[in-house]
C-alpha cells in the first residue's frame, strides 16, 4: 500500500507509514479514531479493513458529537449516509476515557 501521511499518529509514532503499520501496533490501534476524525482520506483508504469498524464508529460518533469542532468529513457522513457504520452516544463513563485523547487530537491539529 502507498504511504500515508497521518496526522495524529505521527506525533506519537514517526516510524508508521501505511494503516498496516497501525494495525500492528496495538497502542496506535487505540488512536486510530482520532486520526480518522482529523484525517478523512484514511478513512477512504481504511474503510475495506474489518479491522477498522470500531475504529470508524469511534470516530463518527466523535465526530458528530463535536461537530462544530471539525471541518467536514464528507467521507465519514457518507458512510453513516449509507449506513456502513453507526454512531453510539458518547456517555460520561466513554467521554473521561477518552477526553484526553480527543483534546491531544485536536490541540495537535491546531483546532482549538
């Protein structure tokens, strides 16, 4: 797969170049969501992977939670559009644990 320049991830991992990198490295994994919020053209590339289903339901929820936050993902309602991925609601117990991910996140997009 061609390299892909991320966003977030970078700043946690510099040695990652493709969404295989990410899917071997457990801790990145974690991250994945948010790189999806701030990164849409990964979430073109990542959406055949049944690995990341999760991770995008994450990140849409995140996403539409805060929309106000982030520029428009096209790619991100599309796939809510058609349904290929769900949001959750975003509870207290989700949101403190993982509040601190999404502010790194959008802190180190220069959002806020």
């Amino acid at each position: 797969m061609n390299s892909i320049n991320f966003v977030f991830l970078n700043s946690i991992s510099k040695d990652i170049k493709t969404i295989e990198d990410v899917l071997r490295n457990e801790r990145l994994r974690k991250y994945l969501w948010i790189e999806f919020i701030l990164n849409p053209t990964l979430v073109k590339s990542a959406e055949s992977y049944t690995t990341v289903k999760d991770s995008l339901a994450d990140a849409l929820s995140w996403y539409l939670a805060f929309r106000w936050l982030f520029p428009k993902n096209k790619i991100l309602e599309y796939l809510h559009g058609k349904k290929t991925i769900m949001p959750y609601r975003i509870k207290d117990d989700i949101y403190r644990r993982w509040s601190r991910v999404f502010l790194k996140g959008i802190l180190h997009a220069g959002l806020c």
